[in-house]
C-alpha cells in the first residue's frame, strides 16, 4: 500500500490533507461515514456519504485479548478503591485521596506492565461529600473536605495502556452518624436487578427499565437522572448503552457497566456501579467492592 502524503496543516492550497484526500475516492463512490464524525471532515469527504457506525458495531463485542486487559484494569481499579476506602475521613482534603489513590495505582500499572504507554495511560479517583453528592455531573474541587455525615459517591478510574479502561464507582453512606439507609438499599437492589438481567438476549432497554422500576417502586423514580449503564473500549462510554432508547441486545463478550444512581436534592447520592462482563450463560462482575450499608460505613 503506497502513502498519500500532504502538508501539515495550514498548508498552501493544494497540498493540505482534503486536497490530497479527495483525489483518492472517486466523485461517484458510496462512502461510509460514523455519525460521530467531525462536520469538517464530514463535508470534504467526495462521494455520496451513508452514516453507518461500522467501527462501533465493531467494538462492541470484545476479544479475547481485550477481555484480558479489561479484567487487568479492573484489578487495578478494585484495589484503587480499597485504597480509597483507607484514606477517607473527616476533614480530609479531596487532595490527599485523588493524588494518593493515583499513585498508588500508577504504581501498579507500571510494575505489571513496564513497557505502558505514558500517554494514554491514566488513573483517577474522587469522593463527592455530602453538600454535592446529589449532583453526579458537578466536579469536587482539590481543596475540598470530607464532611462527617453522609452519604458520599466515589468514583475510581483507570485507563492501563492505550484502549482498556475500567471503572468502579461506589458509595460511602456515611462517615458518622448513620444515614440514608432507605435509599442505598433500593439502589442497590436496582444494581442487583440490572446484573441479575445480564445474559446474551437481554435488550438493553429493558435491563433499564426493570432497574428503573425497582428505584422508582420505592418512590425515587424522580431521583434517577442517568441511564443505568453503557459500555466500554477505547473510550470511556461508549456503545452499547444500558439506556431506554437502545433496543439492541446483549452478546456474548460485551462490557458494560451497571451503575444506577439515586441523586436526592439536599440529602445526596447514592450510587453503586459494577463492570460486567457477558458470559455464554450469564455475566460476571469485573470489579470488587463493599457493598452493605455496614462495609461501607467508616466510622
């Protein structure tokens, strides 16, 4: 296969990429482009254009190989929030967690795989105290205390080595005293519903709605203000979506996260996630972590 070389951008007329790429599809070809693709490239592709996500139907089922690195990344992230678990206290500064729950899993990735990619390596982990924790989209900042009370929503994160990236988000009910039993437990039954529902066959709409429906059984429907899931591979969320509008069903060797939340305005969120692997016959949770009111209470 020979090269197409152009200028880099900006380049004289003539010599930029679009210049040299339209010479190489003929005016009168059928081009497939992704919905996602940006309007600038979108619009100085020649040919007649069909939008068809091929590369995300793609990667929705994952190989073996793939499997493997994600089970890694969940390794790394399951004992990022152990360590987690250690340092949050009251009054300790969301500094103390984010850079000591980092580095300790950095360090990790680095000693199982010396030859990682810098770049597209990363880890990250945060705790939402209970004055933000009702809103899952607001971004604690460094300086910011943990209180006493609770509850409180963490979130871990890892990125190992370019694509695979697992997550793992859960809650801390309280510090001291004992508070928001009610909502916990029907969230986590909701999470429980959601994982019980991950086979091959299951529509991903209606994993959604039967988690929804327990939620909102207990008189917190309101309080839902994300979809229960989506999945994972070179980004972060990606298709397919645990989400009432994907009517696609669940295959063999997908990723996907269960991750139902109850945002309470004025008392806090509470939210428990697992990454799930789909097995012939089943799922298989990737990520480990307390999960009772009582494991997850630090007093």
């Amino acid at each position: 296969m020979a090269y197409a070389t152009y200028a880099e951008f900006p380049a004289p007329a003539g010599a930029n990429w679009f210049d040299v790429f339209r010479t190489l599809i003929p005016t009168e070809a059928r081009v497939g482009v992704e919905s996602a693709m940006p309007i600038g490239i979108f619009e100085r592709t020649p040919g007649t254009k069909v939008v068809v996500d091929v590369i995300e139907e793609a990667r929705l089922v994952k190989t073996p190989y793939e499997i493997a690195r994600n089970v890694h990344a969940c390794q790394i992230v399951t004992a990022g929030h152990e360590k987690l678990l250690q340092l949050c206290r009251p009054g300790v500064p969301e500094a103390v967690i984010y850079g000591g729950v980092t580095q300790f899993m950095m360090a990790m990735v680095f000693r199982d795989i010396p030859t990682a990619n810098i770049m597209v390596t990363n880890a990250k982990a945060a705790v939402w105290p209970p004055s933000i924790s009702f809103d899952p989209h607001r971004i604690p900042s460094l300086g910011m205390p943990m209180e006493n009370g609770g509850p409180l929503v963490s979130i871990v994160t890892a990125q190992v080595d370019r694509l695979w990236r697992g997550v793992g988000a859960h809650l801390l009910p309280r510090l001291r005293p004992r508070v928001g039993g009610g909502p916990l437990r029907r969230d986590a039954g909701g999470a429980g519903d959601g994982v019980r529902h991950g086979a091959p066959g299951a529509i991903l709409a209606e994993i959604d709605r039967a988690v929804r429906a327990v939620i909102a059984r207990h008189g917190y429907g309101d309080c839902i203000l994300h979809r229960t899931g989506h999945g994972f591979g070179i980004t972060g969320h990606e298709g397919p979506y645990v989400a009432l509008g994907d009517e696609r069903a669940l295959r063999e060797g997908m990723l996907i996260s269960i991750e139902p939340g109850i945002y309470v305005a004025g008392r806090g969120g509470f939210r428990h996630s697992d990454t799930v692997l789909i097995t012939a016959d089943g799922c298989v949770s990737l990520t480990q972590a307390p999960e009772t009111l009582e494991a997850l209470t630090i007093a």
